[in-house]
C-alpha cells in the first residue's frame, strides 16, 4: 500500500527539524561559551550568535551570498519579524516596513527551492540563502516567499529575482510569512 503524504506536511516536518537543530546548536553553544550560565528558565531567550540567524548566509557555503541590489526587498526588512505564541501557534508580528509591502508589486532575489518535480516551476519558494539539503530548509518562514507564476521558470541553483503581488501572511494555515502570485523572472 502507498501512502500518499502531501508535500507540505513533509515540508513543515523539514523546518520543524530544522528549527530544532538550530535551537539545540544555540543551546550547545551557550552552554560551551567562557563564562556562560544555562538559562534560569525555559521563558529566557538564547541570543543566537551573529551570522547564523535567519537569513544569513553560512561563511562555509559553497553557494556566493546575494549581491545587494537597489530594485528588489533587502532580506534584512523581511527577516525582521517578532513571534508572539496564541493557543499553542506561533504567529508573526510585523512591524511598519513589512506591513507596507502587502498587496503591492514587489521584486524579490534569492535562491529558487522547487515545490514539484521538473525543469520549470510555476509554484516554488525563494530564500535568502541556498538550499543545501533536498530533505532541509535553510531557515524559517521568515527567509523565505512562496511564490506562484503566470509562466513557468527554469530552475537554477544561481539566484533569481521575480516581481509579483506581494502578500504579507498574519495566519497563514501553512505557517507561510510571504506570497508572490502573479510573479515573473526578472533578468
């Protein structure tokens, strides 16, 4: 018997993982750190060390990091998202910058992480910084857009910047922050 499991389930299993493995890395790295002490208790946020938060970009990578571009949403606004918890939910909190992007034509770069299979994609996510696992997310939904197109876009493994209407997600049933419908590749 085949069991068919939809693709966003197994998608949220991979950040779920992946917030894990990163709260468990802040974790092992406050606890080694000089002079460090364990957090007194579970309300006490870790601070995660500068370079390795959403949207940043491993040194180790093999993958360039973006080149800054005037004409598209810098990463550093669309990261910038606090978290309150309701009823067992994480939902976003955003502030004045992201808020003003809702429902407007916005131009995003980053790296391409296709949805289905095949050599154009008409419904995929973009991140900020490439993926380097087909089972593994490199961040959370703060660091990436989902976005559909009106024509499909050829794959690439090098960064892409589509234009679209950009809608600002409060509650979103797939834990998604961002979408782009309409979107087009941009040379």
């Amino acid at each position: 018997m085949k069991l068919a499991v939809p693709k966003r389930y197994v998608w949220w299993a991979c950040v779920a993982w992946s917030l894990m493995a990163a709260h468990g890395a802040a974790l092992a790295q406050s606890a080694t750190a000089p002079g460090a002490s364990a957090p007194s208790a579970p309300s006490q946020a870790l601070a995660v060390p500068m370079g390795t938060g959403a949207g940043e970009h491993g040194a180790n990578s093999p993958f360039a990091p973006l080149q800054p571009r005037a004409d598209v949403v810098p990463w550093s606004v669309l990261t910038d998202v606090k978290t309150k918890t309701v009823k067992n939910r994480i939902l976003p909190v955003f502030g004045s910058a992201q808020q003003g992007l809702h429902q407007k034509t916005q131009r995003v770069q980053g790296f391409m992480m296709p949805l289905d299979p095949g050599e154009k994609q008409r419904h995929f996510l973009i991140s900020s910084v490439p993926l380097t696992c087909a089972f593994c997310l490199p961040g959370g939904p703060e660091s990436m857009v989902e976005v559909t197109t009106k024509i499909p876009v050829r794959y690439s493994m090098e960064p892409v910047v589509v234009e679209g209407k950009f809608a600002v997600l409060g509650d979103d049933p797939y834990g998604m922050y961002y979408r782009m419908t309409d979107a087009v590749a941009v040379k």
